[in-house]
C-alpha cells in the first residue's frame, strides 16, 4: 500500500472535482476502518432483506472487505489508492491504476449522504480528460445493478463484456472527439 497522508492542490490535473470541492490524500493504515465503513454502504441495500443480525452482517462485511481490500492490493500494485475528501470529511474512495493502454478504475465509491452530489462525475471527467490527453481508453468493472450505471453510459462508457454479476465497461478515447471529451464545467 501507497501511504502519504498530505493533501494538496488538484492532483493529476482534476480540476473538476477540485471545483465541486474535492480533495485527495493517499490512504494509509490508519484509514481502513473509513474504508470498510465505505464498503458497508455499498453493500447496504443488497443486505437488508438478509435475516441477519447486525453483529452478522458486519462481521460479513468486515470480512469481505479486508478480501476486496488484499485482492486489490495483490493484482493492482501500482494503483493510486485515494481518499476523497470534502471541506473537512472523508467522502469516498477512488483506486486508479494507469497501464499503459489504459486508466482502470479499480473502484470509485462514495459514503450515501454524498452520493448524487455531482462529486463522482466530476472526478470522471476528470479521469475521462486525463487518460484521453494520453491517448488512453478508461475502464471498470460496474455491478449490473448499480445506479451509477446510467452515470457511466451518459459519460459515453459501453459495456465491453458481460461478466457475470458485472460489466466490463470501457470508455474509449479514439471513439470521442477533443469538443465531447471536454463536457459541461461544473460551477
């Protein structure tokens, strides 16, 4: 794992998210427990109809992120592993790893109360410009499910391959000219 725990102007260039007020430290081990908070919420809606305790699913939940966790940190050892961060909370996370045809997002998420907010389009844009200044498509895996879904397609992604339980979704640079890749400015 990455650690540094500064923060600093727009890194890589995300002007965008810098505007809606987005900033970015690298995490460290003092920020797992954030992250596994992070994780639970992505899982919350799936785990309520479960007739578990709540001793139960958080002990399933701990358990499951601290597997995503070390797989993550097993098959993307180069990635940028990053907490967002908004005014003085933590907001979310973005893991990014650039290879060198493409920029994957290993994952993007944000706590529910700063879902919908615009901070995760922004940031897209933001990876979108970044990787098509170098000539790069962008890519994730997203769970059929998700709401972002309808985010990604608006954003130009397509579904590259079904995988099951998620899509491989890919955003190419080749197929978008400079005037589309450059969207709307957030105020």
């Amino acid at each position: 794992m990455r650690d540094g725990a500064g923060t600093a102007g727009p890194p890589f260039g995300w002007a965008r998210a810098a505007e809606r007020g987005c900033r970015f430290r690298r995490i460290a081990d003092a920020d797992l427990p954030f992250l596994s908070q992070i994780y639970a919420a992505t899982r919350a809606e799936e785990l309520a109809p479960v007739p578990w305790s709540q001793a139960d699913k958080d002990a399933f939940l701990d358990h499951q992120f601290r597997a995503q966790h070390a797989h993550y940190q097993q098959y993307y050892p180069n990635a940028d592993w990053l907490v967002i961060g908004h005014g003085d909370e933590d907001i979310g996370r973005l893991y990014i790893e650039r290879w060198p045809s493409q920029h994957r997002i290993i994952d993007i998420a944000f706590l529910s109360q700063h879902r919908g907010k615009g901070y995760g389009e922004a940031l897209l844009h933001d990876v979108i410009d970044e990787a098509a200044a170098a000539g790069k498509d962008v890519s994730i895996h997203v769970e059929k499910l998700n709401p972002a879904m309808r985010l990604y397609r608006r954003l130009g992604f397509v579904t590259e391959e079904d995988k099951g339980v998620y899509d491989l979704m890919r955003w190419r640079a080749a197929a978008h000219s400079v005037f589309e890749r450059s969207g709307p400015r957030f105020a």
